[in-house]
C-alpha cells in the first residue's frame, strides 16, 4: 500500500535519524495511526523478526498520548543483545524492567485469552533498551509507533519463572534500585497475547497472529530510566536475578 506524503516524510525523518544516529524534532505531521504501523513495518524491511514488545500499559500514559490500548513494535535479531552491551550503540537510551514470554505454539486471531496462555513456553525476565530518535523522547502516538515504539534492543534473561508470576520487577544500577513496579501492572498475559495476534494480522495480511518460537516483550510496570555504564540487574518474580555489564 502507498504511504501518503505526510507518513513518507515520516518514514524518511526517522530512516535518516537513525542511520546518523541523531535525534530529530516532531514535526506535528498528523500521520493516522494505521498509517504509522505501516511505517514502522516498512522501516524494519531486510530484517528478521523475533518477536514484538508491547508500550505504553499505563492508562495513564495511554491517555496522555490520547489512545486507549497499548502499542507495540517489532524484535528484530539484531536486537537481542548480549552483556556488555555497549551504550554507544544507541541514541538516547533508557531502560525499563520487563517480563518476556517465549512462545511454545502459534497464538492465532480470535483465540481467547485462555487459549494464548496456554501457547506460552517460557516466562523471562527482560531489559527493554528505548531508543527514540525524537529529541527528549516528545513524541506524538504516530511519532512513536513509526519509530518502533522506541525500540531499541533487549536482554532476556536465562532461567525460565515458575508461576505466580507476581511480586515487584526492579531495575538496579550499581546496587541502587532506581526503578520497579508490580508485575500485576503487566496485566492477564493471556489477554495481552490475544489482543496482540489480533493487531498485529489486522493490520498485515500476510501475518497470522504470533509464531512459535516468537519473542513478546510485555511491557514495563516501572518509570524508564536514563541508561549509564554500571553493573545492570533486574530482579523479579520466584527470586528470578538478570546481570547485564553495561559499557559507555
Ligand atoms: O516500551 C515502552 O513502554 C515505550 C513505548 C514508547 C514510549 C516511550 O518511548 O516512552
Ligand atoms: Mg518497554
């Protein structure tokens, strides 16, 4: 399908951005949210895809940015980082605690919340590294979408989490916890995983839902936080402890 002018120009703002690794002002250009989906598919072009995160959980947030549901963005392999994972690799990094579930079977459209939990494999603990290519992260929902939900790149942690899957996710940085929040936040991941299959083949005919052997990033309870070089660690549900070295 043709992008319009205003969601081309969208495309090429942030395709230019990212390829200098700079950041850019919004621009206001009104680009309808369908649209900006487009865009950021077009811009993941050439890539292989993992999996997807989900943003923006906070109905607070969702009503600033004038939605009522999440978005979401796309995993691409280059993304699945490794510790140390270098800083300079970024933009303006941020990061966010996260749980992440690896998927044991396809979660088709239509399938009921009890139907997608059950194609779950492996619950994970999670970094999402945001990067946004709008300047101090002022974005509108388009901004945002197109630029992949501010994807950045991600951590997974190694030791899958047995159930409950509750508790508080935290995110030190050298021994002090500077962000956390419940994992209740998070919300049914049944649902979340239905809602998504349903997005994401409504949008794109080519694609059925979510893949076995996909990667979904849920989300985060906690603020994003200012990424530095420090010793990283996320701590979350069952005792569950990522380490990640982070590098200039
Ligand atoms: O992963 C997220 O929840 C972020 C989605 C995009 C909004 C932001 O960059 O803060
Ligand atoms: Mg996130």
């Amino acid at each position: 399908m043709d992008l319009s002018r205003e969601a081309a120009v969208l495309r090429e703002t942030i395709h230019q951005a990212r390829a200098e690794r700079r950041t850019v002002r919004s621009e206001d250009l009104n680009v309808y949210l369908g649209e900006a989906y487009l865009v950021q598919e077009e811009l993941g072009e050439g890539r292989e895809l993992k999996g997807y995160k989900l943003g923006l959980l906070s109905p607070n947030k969702q009503a600033q940015m004038g939605i009522d549901s999440p978005i979401y963005g796309r995993v691409y392999s280059d993304m699945l980082l490794e510790s140390p994972v270098s800083l300079g690799r970024f933009i303006q990094p941020r990061l966010e605690p996260e749980l992440a579930v690896v998927l044991d079977s396809d979660v088709v459209p239509r399938m009921s919340p009890e139907q997608a939990r059950a194609a779950v494999g492996r619950v994970l603990l999670g970094v999402d590294f945001l990067d946004s290519v709008w300047e101090g992260y002022r974005f509108d929902i388009s901004d945002v979408v197109a630029d992949n939900a501010s994807g950045g790149g991600f951590l997974l942690g190694e030791e899958p989490l047995s159930a409950p899957f509750d508790g508080l996710l935290q995110l030190y940085l050298d021994g002090e916890l500077l962000t956390e929040g419940p994992v209740e936040a998070l919300g049914d991941i049944g649902e979340r995983l239905s809602w998504l299959a349903r997005e994401v083949s409504g949008l794109f005919e080519e694609v059925e839902g979510l893949e076995a052997g996909q990667t979904i990033f849920l989300g985060s309870p906690a603020a994003a936080l200012a990424a530095r070089p420090g010793t990283l660690e996320v701590r979350g549900p069952d005792d569950s402890i990522l380490v990640a070295e982070l590098k200039e």
